[in-house]
C-alpha cells in the first residue's frame, strides 16, 4: 500500500483486520513562511485484505497535531483510536495532546492537553482492555518522565500515577491479563491496570532495561 507521505508509526488492529497509521506529508498550499510548515500529519486506516482506505484525517484541523503526530493505538473493540498529537518541540512548561477519535467515522472523542518532553513521544500509548481508558507515560512536574497518564475516553477526564521505578524507558501491555509491564532505571514493574496496585518481581525488579515485552502465554 502507497503512503502519499512519510510514515511516522503503524499498528495492526487487535483482530487484524485494520491497519492504522499516522504519517506526515507535504501540503503545497500551506504557507512556506518561517512560522508555518507546509506539512502536516495525517491518520489513516486500512484494510490489510484489499488494501483499500476506510478513514483518512488530516490532524492539524482539530488541533490536535498542529506540527506531528506519533504513537498510534487502536482499541481491542475497534471503535476507537488514540495517538500522541504533537504542536511543539522543546519549549518550556509544553503541554501536548493525547487524542481518542472514533476509528468509524474520526469523530473526535477527547483531547487531553498533558505536560510532556519530546522523548515521551517514543514510548508505546495503549488501551485498557474494555477500551474505556488511554494509558500513556509522561512528564513529572519535574520534567522527569516518570508518570502513567491515564485518560478516560468517555468524559475525557485526566489522572496521573506514578511509575514507581523512576524514569521509564518502555511500557508493554498485556491485554488477557490487562496489566501493564513497565521498566526503568530502577528496574521492572508490574502494572496492574484493575486498581493501579503496583506488583514487583524479586527476580527482576533490581535490573535496569530500555525494552520490555509481556507474554501472556507464561506469565512471564
């Protein structure tokens, strides 16, 4: 399948029939002025057994994603999506967005301005298993991203819990056990994502990682 544009993150739906991807291509009649960028994200969904396109949004509009979007999730029901939506990099106090839209017809749902730091953005957002709810890691009022954003995708309410284990560096779901794995510079923590109770592994809670995978086969 042909992008009109350069791709920025891709995800298959939890049933495999959908693919959603967020890219960012050129729009000839934007400004080419210092302050404005002639290019602008796009979030488009596809169907992997013809390869033909269901939604196609251009994310600026909304305001959402005014300079990049990253980061794309899809609901285990299907009905909905979620990604990072980027307005700025590097300036101080910056709050970005975390937007649910309906994967059916791109209703916007929420968008939730979050305190964050660029590199927020290279870490995995997901869903809760009955997709009520967004997790996402993000900034600390120290700038420290040490925190799990929590969105509610229903009234669009923000909570924000601490990791636990410091800087995170990844964060994995498992969604038949709907927990969250995550690890950092103090080590390795189970999420669970019922009552937010924190669960740590003797085992592994001592060792630093940068990726983290669930397996719900094992348990492991």
């Amino acid at each position: 399948y042909a992008l009109d544009g350069k791709p920025n993150s891709i995800v298959y739906s939890h049933d495999g029939n959908s693919i959603a991807v967020l890219f960012t291509k050129r729009i000839e009649t934007y400004s080419s002025s210092a302050l404005d960028t002639p290019y602008t994200s796009f979030l488009q969904i596809i169907n992997p057994s013809n390869l033909e396109s269901s939604l196609e949004l251009m994310l600026s509009g909304n305001g959402c994603a005014t300079f990049l979007a990253r980061n794309v999730a899809l609901s285990p029901d299907g009905q909905k999506i979620a990604y990072w939506g980027i307005n700025s990099y590097f300036e101080n106090g910056q709050k970005d967005n975390i937007c649910v839209h309906s994967s059916v017809d791109g209703t916007l749902l929420s968008k939730i301005a979050v305190p964050t730091r660029s590199s927020d953005y290279t870490r995995p957002i997901f869903f809760s298993q009955d997709s009520a709810k967004v997790y996402a890691v993000g900034a600390d009022q120290n700038n420290n991203w040490s925190i799990i954003n929590v969105i509610n995708t229903e009234d669009g309410s923000l909570q924000s819990v601490s990791g636990g284990i410091g800087n995170i560096s990844d964060i994995s779901y498992d969604v038949q056990n709907n927990l969250a794995c995550f690890t950092g510079e103090e080590g390795t923590a189970i999420l669970s994502l019922v009552d937010f109770s924190h669960k740590e592994s003797s085992e592994i809670s001592t060792l630093k990682g940068e990726k983290i995978t669930c397996n719900s086969d094992d348990g492991s």
